[in-house]
C-alpha cells in the first residue's frame, strides 16, 4: 500500500468527513486506489458533493460537463493533484 502524502491526508479527512463515511479511516485510503465502483464504491451524487466541498476548501472549481473528470476523480492521487495543479494562489 502506498504512502499518502499529507495534502493526501487531509483530502482524504475532507472526503470521509463530507460523505460521512462512517466506517472508512482516511488514512486507510490508498491513494491509488479508485475512488468509484470497487474502490469506496462513490457515485454521481457523491461527485456533487465532494465537487462543492472542494470549491470551498480549496478553491478549486469542478464542473460536472468536465471530459476529463472520470481522471480527475480516479483516485485520492490524481484528485489531490487536480487540486494542487488548480489551486489558487494563496
């Protein structure tokens, strides 16, 4: 399993909270592991939420007619990265 990074971390604390996941541990994510179907089994209205949440933690605009949001949201990794690369200046 590999490691999560701590941006990973605490996107991983934001999905679990936001979901309310009860009984998934955000540091038991593998963060390339997919997020939808076999992974923690996610869907569309899942991907609303998370989308929101993100805009306002983060700052960073998902659009549900996004072509590239299947890669976006395939795992922890490629979503935090969207992120970091979308993010910002602080």
């Amino acid at each position: 399993m590999a490691e999560q990074s701590a941006n990973e971390h605490e996107l991983a604390q934001l999905i679990v909270e936001t979901l309310d996941l009860q009984d998934v541990d955000p540091a038991d994510i593998e963060p390339e592991a997919p997020l939808f179907r076999e992974g923690l089994g996610l869907d569309s209205i899942d991907a609303l939420e998370l989308s929101l949440a993100i805009s306002q933690q983060y700052g960073v605009q998902l659009r549900a007619d996004d072509k590239n949001n299947k890669a976006i949201f395939s795992s922890l990794q490629s979503l935090n990265a969207h992120i970091e690369q979308n993010r910002p200046a602080a």
